[in-house]
C-alpha cells in the first residue's frame, strides 16, 4: 500500500489503521499513542536529557493509562541520533513491550520525527540541529515529504563541531531542536508501515561510543 500525502496536522490516509506506541530517548524521554489515522491519543515526556532509565517506566505507564493498552499492534522505536546510554534505554524499553505483547517493532530515525513536526510551520530544505555534547551537534538536512508523506532526507546525519555548525551548513536554515514529539514519531513508523517500508536497521544511531570500557582479562600472576 502507497500513501496518497498527508496533511501537516499529521493526520490524513498515510496510516496503516493500527493502534501505535512510540517510545524516543534521543533527547528527553518521550512516549506516545495513537489511533489508527494518527491522531494523538496520549502523551508524555521529559526533557530532561538525563534519567530516562528513572522516568520511562512512568512515562510508559502514564500514557497507557489515559490511552489505554488494548489495541497495540505496533511499537515505534526512535533509533536516534543519540548519546549512547540514552538511546539503549529507550530503544530496550520499546523491544521489550513489544515482546511482552508479541508484537513487531519500527525502528524510524528520530530526527524524521523532528522534521516532521517542523514542516507543519516551515517550507523548503533545513537542518535538523540537536545538541551532542562535547561541544558538538548532529544535523540532518530535509527538504520537503516523499510521495509517503515522509520528511526526505537529502543529507544524512554528520557529527560536527558547535562552532563550525553555520559553516557546515553554509546558508541553510537551522532548526534547533531540542525536545521530539513522539507522536510524530509514532506518525512517521505508521506512514512506513502503510507504505511497506522501513526506514532504519536494528542498530541505533549512536552520536559516539561510550567513554567507559570494559576492562580486560586481569594479568595473570607468576608462581
């Protein structure tokens, strides 16, 4: 099945008619239901880009009781990019609901959902801009949706220095984001499972490794 284009309330005939959770760390933490023709039905979230582990039980069970737990068919994971941890909690909270409810998880890139949600106010290509740490940002750059209703990637995502940032982009208009819808992202895995496709691998995108390493085998000690 193809979409036919959804308008930029988010709603529209881009939906596959099934009831979606959304769960994204990338950022805050932020957690979302929908209805089959992608209206919200609950939501909750933090912005707080530390503690997910501490909040996304709570978030999660907020949002199924003001929308409801029956009816999920699907649970949208946002796969970043993000910092390390972050992104493993909230990519393991969505699997696991998933599996306890034995049901299939759609992994969507989480600044798709952040271009959507700013396509309802902006024309024209820009840079999604999210804070990385160390100094550093993550940008993506989107002009326009695809036939899906999708926002189209024209440059993936790169890693860059905070201060080389406008350079980088050499014009284009940034938005700074600093918080993510999850219904939008719940919005954007309905729109590519309606259109069969999928839009992420299984393995985050993560803005870098981890600093704490494993340490290795201890030295052994001579007789």
């Amino acid at each position: 099945m193809r979409g036919r284009g959804a308008g930029r309330d988010g709603r529209g005939d881009d939906y596959p008619g099934e009831v979606i959770l959304a769960v994204d760390t990338s950022l805050g933490t932020a957690v979302a239901l929908i209805d089959p023709d992608g209206t919200r039905r609950a939501e909750a979230g933090t912005a707080d880009p530390l503690g997910h582990a501490e909040v996304i039980g709570d978030l999660v069970r907020d949002v199924l009781r003001e929308g409801g737990s029956d009816g999920i068919t699907h649970v949208v994971a946002g796969m970043g990019p993000g910092p390390f941890t972050g992104l493993r909690i909230g990519i393991a909270t969505a699997r696991a609901f998933a599996l306890g409810r034995g049901v299939p998880v759609v992994p969507v890139p989480s600044h798709t959902a952040a271009a959507l949600t700013i396509q309802a106010t902006v024309t024209g290509p820009f840079a999604v801009v999210t804070d990385a740490r160390r100094r550093e940002v993550a940008v993506t750059v989107f002009d326009g949706q695809d036939e899906d209703g999708i926002p189209r990637t024209i440059a993936d995502t790169v890693l860059v220095r905070a201060a080389d940032a406008y350079e980088h982009l050499a014009g284009l208009r940034r938005v700074d984001v600093t918080t993510l819808s999850a219904v939008d992202l719940a919005r954007v895995g309905a729109r590519a499972l309606a259109a069969g496709r999928v839009l992420a691998g299984e393995e985050p995108l993560y803005l870098r490794h981890p600093d704490v390493t494993l340490p290795g085998a201890p030295k052994k000690v001579g007789a």
